[in-house]
C-alpha cells in the first residue's frame, strides 16, 4: 500500500513538473513580419515588397489554400496533427526504430507543430539538444496555440528555396498564381520542398525536385488520397524550370501609397490589374518606335465615380535608358494647349463668348507680351468653336486677358490640381502652358468637365471616400466644351465623334499631350522624356492622340455614348445669336470695330438676298488695301484696291462671307442666298 502510494506521488509530482516545463517555455516570436501588398480592386496582388531581410513572406491563412494540398501535406508529413498533442509518440517510436534496424535516419518523427517550432528559432534538427527543444516547443505551442493558428505559421514560414518563404510565395514564385487552387502535381511538389529546399530547386535541380515530388504522388496514391490515374498524369507534367517574377503591375502608384503609410501591411486600390496590365503593354508598344530616350504615362479613371482604373508611370519601371523609375504621372510639365478648354468654359459662363461668336485671330500685343500661334499664322475672323478645334494661341490669350489669370490658376486648384508657376505670379502664358501641371491634375481637371462641370475627387484608394469637387464650369459650358472637342479629326483610322479630346504640345517640343473621354471614362497620356529635353517633331496629336484611342479600345468593347446637351443650351448659328455675343470684344472696346478694320456696309449680316445673275456686290468702309474675300472659307478673289466690287454668287443657302485686308484685320457676315 505504502509503494503505491509511493508511486502515485511520483507521478503526480513528476506530471506537475513536466506541466511545469512546458509551461515555463519561452515562446520565440510568432508574429512574423511579412511583405506589404499592393491589391487591385479585385484582391488581385499588384506589388509585394520583400520583407527587411529581402525574404519574401507574404501573409496567408489555410482558407486561401488549396484544400486538396493541406490534405496531402498532412497526410504526408503529419497524418495525426489533428489529434496529437505537439509530439506523435508512434511516428516517433517508428523513426527511432528504423534508425536502429537500418543504422541510420530513415524517416522522421517530426510533426508539423514540432517542424513550426525549428522553422521559429531556425534550429537545427541533427542533435538530439535540439530535438528535445523542439519537442518541448512543439508541447507548448499546442497549449497555447489553436491548430488553425499552428497550420497558418507553417503555411506562413515553410522554405522553398533561395529567399521565398510560405506557401504564398512559393505558387507566386514557381507557378505565378495564388494557392488557392493547385493541381496535383504543384500540391506534391510543394509538399516536397520544405523537407530539402535547396536540394530540391526546380530551377537548380530539376531531376532531383521531380523525384521528390514523384515519391509524394506515390505514397499519396497508395493512401488513398488521390486514384492512380490522377498520379500518373501528374508525374507527366512538367516541373517548373524558372522562378515566375512577383507581380509589379503598378509599381510606381504603389511606391507612393508605401510612402503615405509605411506601417500599413495591405493596401487596397481602385486600380484594375486587367485594365493596369494592357495600358502598360500599351505604353510599351508606343514607345518602341519611338527610341530608346521616349517615355509615356497614362491616367484612366471612371469619372461617374472617381476611381482610377489605371496609372502607368513610364513603360517600364526598370528601363534606366527611359528613367523609368521616374512616375510621369506626377511630374510636373508644361501642359501645351491642354487647358484652353478650361478656359473657354469659363469664358462661356461669363458671357463673354459662345461657340459661335465670331473672334479675330490677328497680331497681338500685351503690354510686351505678343503671343503667336503654332504655325505662325493669322487667321482672321473665326468662330470660337474653330479657334479651339485649331488650337489657335491668339483667341484664347485673348480670353485669358479678360478673365484674369489668377482666376484660371483658382479654377485649376479648384479643380482639385497643384499647379506651379514658374516665376510666381501668373500671367497670359499659362494659357499657352507657362505653369507646371501633372498628368494626374490633368485627368482631374478633365474629369470634372467630362461629368457636367462638376465630379468627384479622383480616388486610388478602396477605402477612400470619394467627394465632390467644387464645380469648375456650368452644366451648359460643360457640354458645349464636349461639343466642340468632339468635332476634332481623330487620327487616321479612328471612329469620329464619339470621343471629345484635346491635344496639346509644349513648347521646344518636350511634352506631347493627348486627353479625351467618352460617356463614363476620362484618358490622359503624356508622351516625351523624363529628362525634359526635347523630342524633335514631337506633336500631341501625332504622337499621344493615337495612343488614347487605341487606349479607349483596349479599355472596353465600345465607345459610350456622350450626353445630351442641357435644356438651357443657346444651340443657334453666330447671326442668331444676341447682337453682343456674335462678335469678342474686350470689355472696354464698348463692342465696337476698331476705327481702322475694314467693315462690310453691303449686304448686312444675316441678310436675305435674292440673286437675279452670278454676281454679289460686295461695299466696303475702313481697312486697308488690297482685300482678300472668302467665301465659305474659300478665296474668291483678291488684291481688290477698291471698295465696292462683285464677287461671283456664292450658291443658294447660308454662306460666311470674310473680308481681309492688308493689315490682316477682317470682318465678317453670314448671309443667306434665296
């Protein structure tokens, strides 16, 4: 009785100090740092950065993984991790044994939670001191730790070779796909590897990673876990030969975001890898032509919501001939002609001009400041609408004059833009692209005119919220702006009017713009070089303006339709307009014709006449000889030192007659022949 009692108390007090031992065991740290993520819009990973180390880790969970191969390495590796306490007594007991019987390690003892413990301290697995460690790790990491949470830090720190850790960077890196659903071949692979990572490399040795993932498809087969048939086609496929490079599909939105907030582990972004993945093959190809100096950036973005879709940074991250490490997105560059939309919209909203009325493109002179326009051509009288078609200079300075430049420098921050000047204080030239803006801005400003004058906030963030930007132009300005645009030429090939767009150049040839939208999506481009030296007959809409069609085609099937015009749209021809919007006058110029510009007594503006023989006499008062008559745009004739003369019928219907005379000043009627 007394032995027995003896012995009683020699158990409980040896259970209690074994408790006590597994207990008091210092947990190594299990909370890993793992490779921050760049997702798209999908979950679909766009960037991951490899951890401090340059290990890649990347962060998993068991329901991301391939039922099937947590089956198989289970089955594998640890067939009653289910059930056991840390430490399988019978695996245990049947490595010894065959290690007696055959004088050496036949096969191994370990579980998983014991293999999770080596991996945790990096410990070695030959000593017996070592053994014994990650035996009584293993003990205390099941006391502590649910088998899910187990399972995940194996699935997390498994190595499979070079610098790839878990199973997520092992599918990326070897099959570039995620874990989510793998075949049998991958699935005995991977459970293969961790046992003899190096050894075991496809890429290093693939004879060797093929035996080893062959020898796990045939114990798999003898168990019952997959049929022979699944394992012979599965020993047929091929082992992979070369790591897959980790995704970097938006690599320079996603250094930017990793700036912003470095602590952060996920960031998920409005970006559409699909989208994001054929913009910067479609860069890649423009460029190609182009030389080996030439870079491009491309913003798309769905203006009805503010999210961006796409941001391309350069054709190519790595390319150092193109400094494609430079985001071009955000560069700040000369943006040519691209906001005179802006600054006729809001020359519509004050009244000062309509599409049709009639503006004078001649010499110019500013106090100093004497604009040209790209050709170095006059034009004479134009309409508003054709002055913005052409890209004329002299119109818009004109505009910009009566409108302040500090009043588009507010509309362009307004906007949601940072613009900056390079002197300070604004002047007529940022009409012309004398201020720094980034693609990013321009798409902005653009979206907002595409959505009526008024849009959301671009966002590049899921979690961002959206808001409205304050309104830019009028609902009517707004569509009047897409009207006009529309009517550009596209270039050869391209569907016209289903795309308002604007192009621009800057000055010395340095930058080639081209920015459009369609009924739901806003595109810009930029095209030039990062260093911002020239590009010799770089021209937007030679250059750019391909590349954003093509970019609409590439985006969706079709072009979306554009809106109807507002009802308080004024849709009539320059004669019926209101007599102070049919012709630009600064507002001190009391809408009168400078006392010098020649001035069409006869026939009147918006006069019917009645033609009996071929000819239509012209009377002329002021201006200086010869005169030169268009008709309908066309000469009809010329170098008249007279003031009344006949110029042939101009055929029945309206006609535009023009009158220039030798100063290059001009004036202007429509009449209407019966």
């Amino acid at each position: 009785m007394a032995l027995a009692i003896t012995l009683a108390v020699l158990l409980v007090g040896g259970n209690r100090a074994f408790n006590s031992w597994i207990d008091d065991t210092e947990l190594p740290v299990t909370l890993a740092e793992t490779s921050t993520e760049v997702r798209d819009r999908n979950g679909q990973l766009l960037r991951a950065y490899p951890v401090g180390t340059g290990i890649w880790r990347l962060a998993v969970h068991p329901d991301q993984v391939d039922p099937s191969y947590l089956s198989m390495l289970v089955r594998y590796e640890d067939k009653r991790f289910w059930s056991h306490s840390g430490v399988d007594p019978r695996a245990m007991a049947r490595a010894v044994g065959q290690a007696v019987w055959n004088g050496r390690a036949v096969s191994g003892g370990s579980t998983l939670t014991m293999q999770v413990a080596r991996l945790l301290e990096d410990g070695s697995t030959g000593r017996w001191e070592g053994k014994l460690r990650q035996i009584r790790l293993a003990l205390a990491l099941e006391r502590r730790l649910s088998k899910q949470q187990i399972l995940t830090l194996y699935l997390t720190h498994a190595p499979y070779g070079g610098n790839l850790e878990g199973i997520r960077a092992a599918t990326l890196a070897w099959f570039g796909k995620e874990p989510g659903r793998l075949t049998a071949s991958e699935s005995a692979l991977l459970v293969a590897m961790p046992q003899s990572p190096e050894r075991r490399r496809p890429d290093r040795a693939p004879d060797s990673a093929r035996a080893a993932r062959d020898r796990v498809l045939s114990r798999m087969s003898r168990q019952g876990v997959i049929d022979a048939g699944e394992m012979q086609m599965a020993q047929a496929e091929a082992i992979p030969r070369k790591m897959v490079p980790f995704a970097q599909l938006a690599p320079h939105l996603s250094d930017r975001m990793l700036a912003t907030d470095p602590d952060l582990q996920r960031f998920d972004l409005t970006i559409d890898a699909g989208v994001q993945a054929r913009m910067a093959q479609l860069l890649r190809d423009a460029t190609r032509q182009g030389g080996e100096r030439l870079s491009a950036a491309m913003v798309v973005a769905d203006y009805q919501t503010g999210e961006v879709l796409a941001s391309v940074g350069s054709p190519g991250y790595r390319d150092s001939r193109r400094l494609g490490f430079v985001d071009m997105t955000q560069a700040l560059r000369s943006p040519g002609s691209t906001l005179k939309p802006l600054i006729y919209g809001l020359a519509f909203d004050e009244g000062l001009v309509h599409p049709e009325t009639l503006i004078h493109d001649g010499p110019v002179n500013f106090d100093g400041y004497a604009p040209q326009n790209f050709d170095g051509e006059f034009r004479g009288d134009v309409r508003v609408r054709e002055a913005l078609q052409l890209s004329l200079n002299i119109p818009v300075v004109k505009l910009t004059n009566e409108l302040g430049a500090t009043r588009i420098m507010s509309a362009l921050r307004r906007a949601g833009a940072t613009p900056k000047l390079p002197g300070g204080v604004p002047g007529l030239a940022i009409a012309l692209g004398g201020v720094g803006v980034s693609l990013h801005d321009l798409v902005q400003l653009y979206a907002g005119l595409a959505a009526g004058g008024q849009g959301p906030r671009l966002s590049l963030r899921l979690d961002e919220v959206s808001s409205q930007q304050r309104r830019l132009v009028s609902g009517v300005a707004a569509w009047q702006l897409m009207d006009i645009l529309r009517g550009l030429a596209p270039p050869q090939g391209a569907r016209a009017g289903v795309l308002a767009y604007k192009t621009g150049t800057s000055y010395g040839h340095r930058d080639a713009w081209a920015l459009g939208w369609d009924g739901r999506h806003v595109i810009g481009v930029w095209m030039g070089r990062a260093d911002g030296t020239p590009v010799p007959g770089v021209f937007g809409g030679s250059l750019a303006a391909p590349v954003l069609f093509e970019a609409f085609g590439r985006l969706k099937p079709g072009f979306e339709p554009l809106p109807p015009p507002p009802a308080a749209t004024l849709i009539v021809s320059s004669a019926e307009l209101p007599q102070p919007l049919r012709r630009f006058r600064p507002r001190d110029a009391a809408f009168e014709e400078p006392s010098d510009a020649p001035k069409l007594v006869f026939p009147p503006d918006g006069a019917q006449l009645a033609l009996l023989d071929a000819s239509l006499t012209l009377k002329l008062r002021g201006g200086t000889a010869p005169f030169l008559v268009l008709a309908n745009g066309l000469p009809v004739i010329q170098g008249q030192h007279v003031r009344e003369f006949e110029i042939p019928n101009p055929g029945r219907g309206f006609s535009a007659l023009v009158v220039i005379d030798g100063k290059g000043k001009s004036t202007r009627v429509t009449v209407r022949v019966e």
